[in-house]
C-alpha cells in the first residue's frame, strides 16, 4: 500500500480527534474501520506509540 493512503488516514484520525467526539485513539481507530480503511493501516499506526499518545492527546483537548 502506498504511503499517500497511510498520511491519509493518519490526517482523518487527527481530524476526528480533535471533532470531541472521541475519548482516546482506541475510540478513533473504531470509527476508522468504520469508514472503511484497511485494518492493516490502522494497526500500522497502532504500532507508533507516539502517534497514539499524540492522537489521544489531541481527544482530551478537543473534550476539554
């Protein structure tokens, strides 16, 4: 898969997570599958500890 898909999603989890809507990344990767990106993204940026922490972050401060 090409590395343009993968910015893709990784801009849709931060514009999802700074909408509020989300508690934390678990809850942003949910609605990801749900729109229909590859489980194998996902899990791709599951493995970036530092993009998850930054992802739930950015859900606290959209919910603050």
């Amino acid at each position: 898969m090409s590395d343009d898909v993968f910015f893709s999603l990784r801009a849709r989890a931060y514009e999802l997570a700074e909408s509020g809507r989300f508690k934390d990344w678990f809850k942003v990767a949910d609605a990801l599958q749900a729109e229909g990106f590859v489980s194998a993204l996902i899990q791709r940026l599951d493995r970036d500890p530092l993009a998850v922490m930054m992802i739930t972050r950015c859900c606290l401060q959209a919910r603050a």
